[in-house]
C-alpha cells in the first residue's frame, strides 16, 4: 500500500505517518517530490488496516499496490531510478555502454580490450573473473587473480569494472574490486545471494532468468531492494524458447513492458541474446531503439583464441562502428551516447 500525502504536507506530518506506520510492524519507504510525499508501506503480506492511516493529518488518500514486487512497482515509485556509475546516471538520457570480454584471460587480452573499447565510448568494462560453465571442463575464470587485472584495467582506462559473483562467498571479494557486482542468469533466483548483494551497498546488475518471466526478474530486484540497496539495474540477455537459430531468443518486448512496470534502469545484453556475432549489432540497435538505458556487449580482440563465447564477441573495429551507429539511433529517440 502507499499513502499519498497532500500537496505541501508539514515535515512533522510525514514524521506523524511514518511513526504510525512503524508501530504498526512495517517499515517505510519514503518518496519526496517537490510538491508530494508517497509513503511506501512494506513489510508481509498481513491485511493493513487502512482507516489508521487514512484519518492522519496531512493524507490524501491511501491506494493497495496490487503487483507482487513492492519497491520496484512504479506505484511505489513514479519516477526513474538513476544509478550512478562513475559520473554516468544510468537511466537518465545518456546510454551505459558495458563492453568488455566474457571472461578475464590473460593481463595483455583484459588491458587490449580495455583501452579499445574505452576509445570506442564505451562507459564501463565487463570481464569475468569467475565463470558460470554448463561443462565442468571448461574455462571457470582466473578468480582474484582476474579481478586484479580488471582493477589495472579500470586504472589504466578509467573504466568502472562490472563483473559476476556467482555465490555468496564471492561476494565480499567481488565488492572489494568491482564498481557493479553482476548477478548472471543462472543465479537470478538464488534468494541467499541476492540478499548478500543487497546487503553489499554494490551497485548490481540482475540479469534475468533463461527461463524466467518479466514478473519473476522484478520479485528478484525486489530481493536486493528489500535489503536497502536501491542501486540496481535489469538486464534482458535473451530467453530460451523452441527457436534454434540464434542461442536465445532476445525478447525486445520486455524492455518497454519493464520500462511502463519499473523505475529501474534497464539493460539490453544482445550478445547473449543472439549467441552470434553477426546479429549483435542489429539487435543492439533495436534495443535502444525500443527504449532500452544501456547495452551490455562481448569484446575480444581475438574471438578466435577467446576461452568462452568467442563466437559472439565482436571485434573492437566492430564495436567502435556499431557505437556511431547507435549514437544516430540514441539521436532519434531522444537519447544520447
């Protein structure tokens, strides 16, 4: 439920709610404007008896929030959420460009493909220094080792690091060198590790589920919120479905759907989305097109000797072409690069 506070409501009227509120075992989450206050009340799913908040000075009127997710409902919050990212507002008119290789490989790969695609424009470096692999043979990531090589690539480039966590054992270490801690795919439902995230103070970057819908990726935000960290950000990185041709299906439709359901940023990885570096660009166009803050796209400097996903990771010539594409796409719908 939120409760909508009359125009020019008396700070000591706020404080009379909230107090109410509170003695009532739920917690508040208050959002100024310059004319309103909307008092968010959160807390289990208890009937609120709303006739104690209704009859208190300074409210106008009190209205059920009827989605599942609370704190990421834009009932509860009308307005976007910018998340800062090194001088960047995420969600704000300006993209986030977070480009970078999937994994962390070697000292000379990371630092390569650092400086070219911060030549490029991009505004954020993605690496992995902890892996996620279908095989056990695979790759897994060179662990601190690669998280120390992102910190001399963010200090040679000046680029803030993203990077993945996969349990919540590393989520402490990953907070110690990275700007933005990534919650992959497979790990969207892990309630331990989203609480341990939330708790981080990090900002996160929640990628949704391969199998998950739109409803079910915002009640993962709202883990992460309810724990007080509101610096998050969604990322649509494609979906499993019957279709063969690329490796997921990138569902463009989620990224309006989440902009008309949520104040969170919103991220569009078409790498993971195609599998295929020969649609990276057209789907990465297409999701600024449909609204979306910011992409999130595979790097490597030599795909063909890349440990994971080489096969969707564009050259740096590529992706410093596909910038100045997207910066006359960002043009047209009232964006900028």
């Amino acid at each position: 439920m939120i409760i909508v506070m009359k125009d020019h409501a008396s700070a000591e009227q706020i404080a009379g709610v909230v107090t109410q509120v509170e003695a009532q075992g739920f917690r508040v989450h208050l959002s100024q404007g310059e004319e309103r206050t909307i008092i968010g009340v959160i807390g289990d799913e208890r009937p609120v008896e709303v006739g104690l908040f209704e009859v208190l000075d300074g409210v106008e009127r009190t209205v059920p929030i009827l989605k599942p997710y609370k704190l990421a409902s834009r009932e509860m919050h009308p307005a976007d959420t910018l998340v800062p990212l090194d001088g960047l507002k995420v969600g704000g008119p300006r993209l986030a460009l977070i480009a970078g290789p999937c994994s962390v490989e070697s000292r000379s790969q990371i630092l390569e493909t650092a400086q070219a695609v911060k030549e490029a424009g991009a505004t954020a470096l993605r690496g992995g220094a902890y892996k996620p692999r279908t095989s056990p043979y695979a790759f897994q990531g060179l662990g601190e080792a690669g998280l120390e090589l992102l910190v001399e690539a963010r200090n040679l480039t000046g680029l803030p690091i993203v990077t993945e966590a996969m349990s919540e054992d590393q989520v402490d270490i990953v907070a110690r060198y990275a700007d933005v801690i990534q919650i992959g795919a497979r790990n969207m439902q892990n309630y331990p590790l989203l609480n341990k995230v939330g708790k981080s103070g990090r900002t996160v970057l929640l990628k949704r589920g391969m199998m998950s819908t739109i409803e079910e990726l915002l009640m993962a935000a709202e883990y992460i919120l309810a724990q007080g960290n509101t610096r998050v950000m969604l990322c649509e990185r494609g979906i499993r479905t019957f279709e063969k041709a690329t490796r997921n299906t990138t569902d463009i439709n989620a990224i309006p759907v989440l902009k008309r359901q949520t104040h969170l940023p919103v991220i569009l990885d078409p790498s993971h989305g195609t599998g295929k570096v020969d649609y990276v660009a057209a789907v990465a166009k297409a999701g600024v097109a449909a609204g979306a803050d910011g992409l999130m796209i595979e790097v490597h400097s030599h795909p063909e000797k890349a440990l994971s996903d080489g096969g969707q990771s564009l050259k740096p010539e590529a992706f410093a072409k596909l910038v100045k594409d997207i910066r006359r796409i960002a043009e047209a719908v009232d964006r900028e690069v």
